[in-house]
C-alpha cells in the first residue's frame, strides 16, 4: 500500500479501517509513534491498496508471519529491502 495524504487526527488505537472510499483508498489510523515527527499517533493516513511502494516511500507492510501490518518508510538498498521508522527511539 502506498501512503497518498495524511487526514486530521482521531482519538483512536490500533490501525482503524475507516470506510472504504469510491475510488478504492482506504483511511487507516497510525498506531504508534515509530514515524514521528512525520506522522503523529492516533493521526488518519489514506493509503492505495493497490499500489506498491518504492524506495524511499512510507508503506503500510505486513512481515512474514505477523498478522498485525506496520506503518514505516520503505529503504531498499540493491536487492534488500528494509522498513525504516523515523523515530530514533526505533532501531531500523
């Protein structure tokens, strides 16, 4: 998924999926504070599923084995690729 634009803030936890739009964006809820200053907690994104994402492109990925996505810049540095939170608080 590929980030689009940032909506006002809601006080919500966790990923929300608010209802899905006309043209097939979604708006999801940052869950953490692992892309602050960027993107605050509890902020509304609106995210393209269909999509994929590019270096240096904020991506909402699910990791191997893990149900819960995560919300982080996508780094790709030849044939590896890393998700990288802007918090330095977060190791990479």
């Amino acid at each position: 998924m590929m980030l689009l634009s940032k909506l006002s803030t809601r006080p919500t936890a966790g990923f929300l999926l608010h209802p899905r739009q006309k043209n097939g964006v979604i708006a999801l809820t940052v869950s953490d504070d692992s892309l602050e200053p960027e993107f605050t907690q509890r902020e509304v994104i609106i995210v393209d599923p269909t999509q994929d994402g590019c270096h240096n492109q904020y991506i909402i990925a699910r990791l191997q084995g893990d149900n819960n996505p995560t919300f982080k810049q996508l780094i790709v540095l030849g044939n590896r690729s890393y998700l990288k939170p802007l918090n330095t608080r977060y190791l990479l």
